[in-house]
C-alpha cells in the first residue's frame, strides 16, 4: 500500500474508468522477497506438476475470455473482436508453455573419464515490464515462458492500460497458483520498472517498450550482468513490387498498418511502391483506407478503436499539421474519444514522418525504381522488427527477404505474430526473441555438471 493512485480514462468516452494503486520501492521490494521465495517452491515441484498449474492457469483465462476482451476495449479502446481474440492468445500461449516443463531437458555429452551432463536451471526471479498498446498479449509472452522454465514472475504493467493484466494475475491465483509465484504490481515506469532494473533480485528483466526506455533499462541492468529480452520499436516497410497482386496488396495494406490504431511495434507504417505501379496502387489503396470502419469499439464491425490517451493522441497529432502532404484520409467519430482518421501522406524521404516511429494512424507511402532501391530504404532506419514484401517473383522475395534487415518478415501477408515462431528485433527494435519452442530456455541458466568415474577396485 502507497497511498498513491492513477486515475484511468476510456478512451473512447473520456469517462473515468477507475483508479488503480501505484506502488512504490518498499512495496516492489516485498513483492520480489516473496516471488523468491515462491520460486524455489515451484522449482521443486515435480515438471509433471508444474505443466498441470499452467494447463490450470490456461482453463482459467479459457473461462474469462469475454471479461477480459470487455476489460480491454474499456481500458485501451481495442475493438472487441481484436480483444476477444488477444485473450483466446494469451490462454493458447499458457496452452504451449505447458507443454515446457517436461520437454526442457538438458544433455549427455561424451567425455573421458566421466559423465557430463548440462541442466537447464531457472533464472530465479524474472521482472516483466511492458507497454500500453498490446497489454495482455505481451505480458503472456513474458509471464507463460519464464514460469515454465521454473522462475517466479513480478510484472508491471504499463500506467495507462493495466487492468487485463491485473486480472490475469487474479486468474493465476483463482487457477491454484501460488499467490507470490506470478505478480502483477502496477505503477511508474520510474519507480516500479526502474526497482526491477536495480533489484539484485530480480535475475533477469523482459523489457517490450520504446527503444528510448530500453537503451535506459540495458545501461541499468549492465551493472549487475543482469539479463535483459528487449523488444523496442519498429518502423516497418511494406515492399510491393510490380510483379505481386497489386489488387491484394492494396486491399490488405490498411490492415498492416492501422490494425490497434497503428500501435503496433510491427505496423507496416512506410509503403514502399515501385515507381511503374505507384499511381495504380495509391488509387486502390484510396477506397481501402476510407473503408476502414473506426469507431466505437463495443461494436462487432469496428476495425479501428480510439487512440489510448490524449498525450498520445496529442504526439500522433503533431505528425500531421495543417500543410502536411496527405494523399488522403479515412474518417473518425468526432466528439469525446481521442479518435485518430487513418491518414496517408506522401513526404520527401527524409521527413520525420517516414524516419520516427509514429506509433498511431498514420502510414508514408513513397515510389522506388528497382529491387537495390527497395531494399536501401527499407534498411534505411534504425529500426529492424518487422516488414511485408509483395511480389509474385518467388526468388526475388527469397532475396529480398534476406536482404531486409529485420527480425519477423512476411511474404504477400502482414502476419506477424505466431506463438510457436521467434519473435524480435534486428538493431535498434530489440535484443534477444520471444516466443517459439526456445523461449523457456532463454529464462534458464545452462549449468554443466561432470561426475567423475573412478576406476574399478
Ligand atoms: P515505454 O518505453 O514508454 O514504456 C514501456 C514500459 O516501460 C512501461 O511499463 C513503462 O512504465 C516502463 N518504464 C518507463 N520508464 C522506465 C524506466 N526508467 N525503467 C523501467 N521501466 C520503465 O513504451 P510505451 O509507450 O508503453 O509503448 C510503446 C513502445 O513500445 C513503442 O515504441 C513500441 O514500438 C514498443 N513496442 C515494442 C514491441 C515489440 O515486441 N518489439 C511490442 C509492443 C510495443
């Protein structure tokens, strides 16, 4: 108990939604104590034990599908069929995950005069921190794995969107799970994210926030060898080729960029077109934009919610000015709500629109020449998470898809995200992966153990 709270805003309404406690140092510093303790007890338990509290954590969330999807839209403005299905994900990755604690073997190697065996032991405790824009999804992504492999958990939330957190971290409690194995401990970045950067505690730290932040928490963690998983940000290309579906690319480019209100770390947020199909293209893309339903995201049909605070609305805002190149613009409730209308500019290639990671609603569309050229200003940032190339040309996307630097690329698709493939950023979008079959294992310290064999008397 701190004596101090947040006051959290709907943002689609701008009515208050509640207020939740922020803790501070004394606080996180019990919390890690007991998730300490925590761990060693959930370590001992038989693996066979472990996978049933994750398969029981899983049923649990399984249950309140439709709570946490309603807790969503109401906290962070997700339209409900995109927050019914982040909390259908979050149980599938518990599902997974489950599967870990008996698969998570070591080895036998062959050596001289002895055995020699590798064991994958637990980190201990692991501090999640996250951000506001997909709350549920990648707290799971950080929580199910590192629980898995046999560490406690202590997670903080993001300030403006904590509530579906907070309740998974009831739910785990309601699945049987030891209350202090996995806690969810809301308030600032400063003070609860920063207490688990310099806790000698807390053995590792899955960071997913803005590169600015992440460089702060490596620096930090670098003072105690600390382990650190960050995933930053992005500011994707999508690459469509005169040789691809232009019909296709055009339809589905909206999606790759404006889905959650372009708060996506991997938003396709600069279309790259090359020059001989560009005036097609920026005419198929046209209805596609102002197709897309924004709106109130109670609503079956709603495609794109609010954006989630008026700062942030404010900072997306400042990207479009009154004399702004926009080619043109989809439509946005007016009213209370910090709606955003998906917007489409055409600036030179150095603006900041095409170099700054917006981070709302808004995509730069510019023309290439050829395949050199795509891939130089694809690669001309200092991001690298995510990216889309269309073309028909099988051996040009193989090149091109080694060719862009960038961690989660998808070929005449804007998939980016499957729990059972790695998932994370080339240069400045992070360090480390997430998710996959190896991402328990990125939560274990590989120990190697030799047993001498005397010889015979
Ligand atoms: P942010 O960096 O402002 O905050 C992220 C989290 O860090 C929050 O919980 C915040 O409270 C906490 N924090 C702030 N200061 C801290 C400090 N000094 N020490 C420790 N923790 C601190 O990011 P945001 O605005 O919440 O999220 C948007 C950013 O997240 C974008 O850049 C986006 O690209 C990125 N993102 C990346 C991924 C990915 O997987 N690569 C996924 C989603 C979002």
């Amino acid at each position: 108990m701190t004596g101090t709270t947040s006051t959290l805003i709907n943002p689609a309404t701008e009515e208050v939604l509640r207020t939740v406690e922020q803790l501070d140092v004394p606080a996180v510093d019990d919390a890690i104590a007991r998730a300490a303790a925590a761990q060693k007890r959930w370590a001992r338990l038989a693996p066979a034990e472990r996978a049933a509290g994750l398969r029981a954590f899983a049923a649990t969330v399984d249950a309140h599908v439709d709570e946490l999807a309603a807790l969503e839209v109401a906290n962070s403005g997700h339209p409900i069929g995109n927050a019914e299905w982040e909390a259908g994900h979050v149980r599938d990755v518990l599902q997974f995950y489950s599967g870990s604690p008996e698969r998570l073997s070591g080895q036998q190697i062959p050596v001289a005069g002895g055995l020699d065996v590798t064991f994958h032991e637990p980190l201990g405790v692991v501090g999640v921190i996250t951000p506001w824009n997909f709350p549920m999804t990648i707290a799971a992504w950080g929580f199910a794995p590192a629980l898995a492999a046999g560490n406690a958990v202590v997670l903080k939330p993001a300030e403006w969107t904590p509530l579906t957190t907070i309740r998974l971290g009831e739910l785990a409690v309601e699945a049987g799970l030891d209350p202090d194995l996995f806690q969810v401990l809301p308030g600032r970045g400063s003070v609860v994210g920063e207490r688990f950067v310099t806790h000698e505690g807390v053995r590792k730290i899955v960071f997913t926030g803005s590169t600015e932040v992440g460089t702060r928490v490596m620096a930090g963690a670098a003072a105690q060898v600390k382990r650190v998983t960050l995933e930053l940000g992005g500011k994707s290309a999508n690459i469509v080729f005169d040789d691809c579906d232009l019909e296709r690319a055009a339809a589905t480019a909206p999606y790759g960029v404006f889905d959650n209100a372009g708060q996506d770390c991997c938003a396709r947020s600069r279309i790259l077109v090359q020059r001989n199909v560009y005036d097609r293209f920026m005419e198929l893309l046209e209805p596609a934009v102002k197709g897309v339903v924004v709106g109130d995201p109670t609503e079956r049909g709603t495609e794109m919610g609010p954006l989630v605070a008026k700062p942030h609305w404010e900072s997306v805002s400042s990207y479009v000015p009154d004399d702004a190149p926009v080619a043109f613009r989809g439509s946005a409730p007016s009213g209370a709500g910090y709606w955003f209308a998906p917007t489409v500019l055409t600036p030179a290639r150095t603006d900041r629109t095409v170099t700054d990671e917006i981070f709302g609603p808004v995509v730069t569309v510019l023309p290439f020449d050829d395949e050199a050229d795509a891939i130089a200003l694809a690669n001309d940032t200092p991001y690298g998470l995510s990216g889309s190339i269309w073309s028909e040309n099988l051996s040009r996307a193989m090149r091109v898809s080694r060719a862009v630097e960038a961690g989660n690329l998808s070929v005449n698709s804007h998939s980016s995200v499957r729990y059972t493939t790695p998932f994370g950023g080339f240069k400045q979008s992070g360090l480390g992966r997430e998710l996959g079959p190896d991402a328990p294992l990125h939560f274990t310290e590989t120990k190697n153990v030799f047993f001498a064999i005397s010889e015979s008397t």
